[in-house]
C-alpha cells in the first residue's frame, strides 16, 4: 500500500469516525431539541458530511496527501468539538472534565517524557533553553496554584442569605482558603464546629432571623489561611465586608423570582431573576443549579449565582434538584446550602407566606448502576414522608402557602416513585395554594385537580431559552424564570426572559 493511500485511508476513517460521534450524540441532543433554530440539525448535519465528502473525492479526484492531512485533522477537531458541544448541552460537561483530571495529569506526564526522551535530545542549544524555561514557568504555575493553591485573598462571591426554619444561614465564598465569622448587632457568629474554625474557601453561619431582621445589616469576615497544618498554622490578616439586608416587607405585595435547571449558566438566568430590581423579596433557587456535585468549585456557582442576583440583600430559599444528587461532594451539599439538620426539607416562613421545601431528591432508583454504590434515597424519601406526616403547621396564620419542590409530583401524570407520590400527595393536600417546581425545562402551569390530583395548581417555569416554551436553546445568555407576585391575598406568576420581557402573564389565585 502506497503512502499517498494510507493518507487517504486514514482521511476516510476519521471522517467517518466524526459523523458516527456526530449522529449518535445528535440523537440524545436533538430528541431533547437542544438547539437555537429549527434549522439547525439540518445545517449541522450537511456539515458533518463534508470531511467524509471531500474524503471521498480526494480518493477518486484529488489525491493530494495535504488534503488528506487536512480532512484527517478536520475531522478529529470537529469530533471532539461536537462531542464537548453534546456534553455541555446535556449538562455532562464539567463532570467530564473534573472527572477526567487523573487521566489529563497522567498524560500530560507521558508527554512530558516523551518529549524529553525523543524529541529534547534533537533540539537546538537555544531551543533546548526556550522549552527548559516554558516547561519551567509551567511547573512553577502548577505548583504554586494547583498544588499549594496559594492566591491573592478577596471575596469571590457576595454573601447569600438562605432562609430556613427561624434562622438565616449566611454562605460565602473566598479565593483561598479562610476561616469566616459574621457579624450583627455587634455579635459575631462563626463558622465552626467541635472547637475548629472550619478553614474552607466555603462558609455558612446561621443567624437568628430575628436578629438579622432587626439589624437590617450584616458584616462577613474572612482571615486567610496559608497553612494548616498540625502545630503549624499561618494566617493573614481579616477581610471584612458589609452588606444592607432587607427583610420581606410585605406592604406593597411579596415579589418572588423563582430559578431552576440553570445548570451552571449564570448569565442568562441572573439577568432574567432581574426582573424585579431592588423590589426583589425572595429568590428560590429550585434545584439543577449546578450538574452534579463533583466539586466544592460546582457548589460555589450556586453562591455565585444567588449572589448576583440578590447582592446578599434579600433571603434566598433553595431546593435541592436531582443533578444535586450525584458527585463526590453530594453527600456534603447540606452543609452548604440552605438546610435543617442536616436535611434539605424544611419549612420557613417569611413576611406573610409560608414555604414548605420539599427535597424530592434523585430521579433514579437507588438500584440503578449509575448510581448504586453511593445512593441511599429510598432513606431521605422514608424519612421526609415521617415529617410531613408530623407537622402540625402548614402556615395558617399567613395569607400565602407555597409549596417548592423541584419534581413536580403533584402533576396528574407524574409516574416515579408511585408509593411516595401518594405520600407526598395526601400530606400535602388542601394546605397550599400554590406548588413550585421545575425539572423539566418546561414553561407549563398545571390547573388544580384537572392538570394536578391536588387542591393547588404547580407551575413549571425555567429554560434555557427567551423564545421557547420547551425544547431549549444553548445560548448562555437566553434564560426564562418565573416571577411571582403575591398580593391582596391574590397570587400572580409571569414567564420573564433575561431580557426583561414579560412573555406570558397567569392568574392563580
């Protein structure tokens, strides 16, 4: 076999290869109908066909070993560019890549000695100079960033103010490693357990809501940390920053933003949660907020997130989503976010309306293999359904009772898990007005006991998208949330896009 024909074997194989990865990712992307335009699975698929087409007439016309180069590097771009394309608009993108850290590190050190066994000892004195100094800077950035982790200390996030039970629970985030305490009324409240400053670049301190409703002020304070090792601790000095807070100030109505399935995109969705301004009383952050939990950095998008919407001025509520599930840090989630023991369900009430936050946890079986080694949920469900069925107030004394759950189990047609479904529904029954859900990248309301077998109606009202109702686009800067307005003992949502257009107004109560 000639050289000029193993070039344009080799084309034709890697042009094949990139239309095999092309249409079987295609048929998980385009069944969900991630795209922007209806045009556009047509137009991408002509495009996977033109390696493979110019591979073939290179063979028969051509037979230029350039254009086989050419087509052979084309298609191995374009297959790993589609392939990162699939994996971001399936929301498996970051869990590749975190996931995949071992195995870039290990072939990184294989490339570096290769290089150094084949390629070093053929260089030129001054190119072996140039490569020693890069390879040089490179470890040295290696080794002071990844390694040390050392940096300049500032506050990488605003403060974020999740409301659960009677008390606030105040979460920040630093560049490097801190220890925090917040401050109100002149009493300091730290991040600690068992006698230990917890040294972390994540904080959460609880508050009294009383207290920091009365203050209307709060301080967070930061003391870098460089060192922690045993009989060895070297700190820098404190960093404080103050915030206004404004407690839920019901007298001219309660405007709620409601968020879910943002999965990581912060700008689309914090322009549309802007749809209130600084009228703003409560931001629900209602689950897939992030992909999955395979790092502290993924938690700290939904400190970044909540921040940039509220400035640390107003409450937030979260409510845990099935992507939360799944990670190497998600059994820690709790300590992070907003939650009650150590339980991401929890009742809280603020102005005149009561939430209950249910945490309807992962959308697969505890059996499932994906799974399996790590989900013990089954528990979580058995446990949650023990509290409903002994809580005792469900919020009369107040005008509003909303019900916030990602899953909306309450929908007629809503099919997983059917025991806890009856559960979560005959102890939910007839105390709500209203259920907040999301999960499905849908913009949908459910009328109470004809689209729901429940006395309230559950409304659906995330995307990734300003136009579309479902089937989202990847545009990060395109997001639909829900803003609610609660007054005169009368209820009212609006779709909102990150363009601050109302695109469809519902009356529910």
């Amino acid at each position: 076999m000639t050289k000029d024909k193993k070039f344009s074997i080799c084309a034709i194989i890697c042009a094949s290869v990139y239309l095999l990865v092309f249409f079987i990712t295609g048929i998980f992307i385009f069944k969900n109908m991630y795209y922007t335009f209806a045009a556009m699975p047509f137009i991408l698929s002509a495009i996977a066909f033109i390696p493979f087409v110019f591979s073939i007439l290179n063979i028969v016309i051509f037979r230029k070993n350039i254009l086989s180069a050419a087509i052979t590097a084309s298609s191995v771009l374009m297959a790993v560019g589609h392939f990162l394309f699939a994996a971001f608009v399936l929301s498996k993108l970051t869990f590749l890549l975190i996931t995949g850290i071992p195995v870039f590190i290990v072939l990184g050190i294989i490339a570096l000695a290769l290089f150094f066994i084949f390629l070093y000892p053929k260089l030129e004195k001054t190119a072996r100079r140039v490569s020693a100094v890069l390879i040089a800077i490179a470890l040295f950035f290696v080794c002071v960033f990844g390694v040390l982790k050392l940096n300049f200390f500032y506050y990488t996030s605003d403060g974020v103010v999740f409301a659960v039970e009677d008390e606030y629970q105040i979460a920040w985030l630093t560049s490097v490693k801190s220890t925090g305490y917040v401050t109100v009324n002149g009493k300091q409240y730290t991040d600690t357990e068992n006698g230990q400053n917890r040294v972390s670049v994540l904080h959460k301190v609880s508050v009294p809501i009383s207290e920091l409703d009365g203050a209307k002020s709060y301080t967070l304070s930061s003391v870098p940390v460089y060192s922690e090792a045993a009989y060895l601790s070297v700190s820098g000095s404190t960093h404080s920053k103050t915030y206004s807070f404004r407690p839920v100030d019901t007298s001219d109505g309660l405007q709620i933003y409601n968020i879910s399935d943002s999965h990581e995109v912060i700008n689309g969705p914090s322009k549309a949660a802007s749809y209130f301004g600084d009228s703003l009383d409560i931001l629900i952050l209602n689950g897939d907020i992030i992909n999955d939990v395979s790092s502290l950095w993924q938690i700290s998008l939904i400190y970044k997130l909540a921040s940039k919407i509220t400035g640390g001025e107003v409450p937030v509520i979260y409510s845990r989503g099935n992507h939360e599930c799944n990670g190497k840090y998600a059994y820690a989630l709790a300590d992070y976010v907003g939650s009650y023991d150590g339980n991401l369900y929890y009742n809280v009430k603020l102005g005149d309306a009561f939430f209950t936050v249910l945490d309807t946890n992962n959308d697969m079986q505890d059996s499932n293999f994906l799974i399996s080694t790590a989900a013990n949920y089954e528990q979580v469900r058995e446990q949650q359904s023990q509290w409903l069925s002994e809580m005792d107030y469900h919020g009369e004394d107040c005008n509003y009772r909303i019900l916030v759950a990602h899953m909306a189990f309450a929908l007629a047609d809503y099919n997983r898990f059917p025991e806890w479904t009856e559960e979560l529904n005959a102890y939910t029954d007839g105390y709500y007005d209203l259920c907040i859900s999301g999960h499905s990248h849908v913009l949908d309301y459910a009328e109470a006991q004809t689209g729901t077998k429940m006395s309230y109606p559950v409304i659906r009202g995330s995307i990734r998208s300003n136009t579309r109702v479902r089937g989202e686009g990847v545009d990060i800067s395109a997001f639909t949330g829900t803003a609610i307005v609660c007054e005169n003992g009368g209820i009212t949502a609006m779709y909102t896009n990150s363009k601050g257009i109302v695109r469809d107004t519902i009356t529910i109560k």
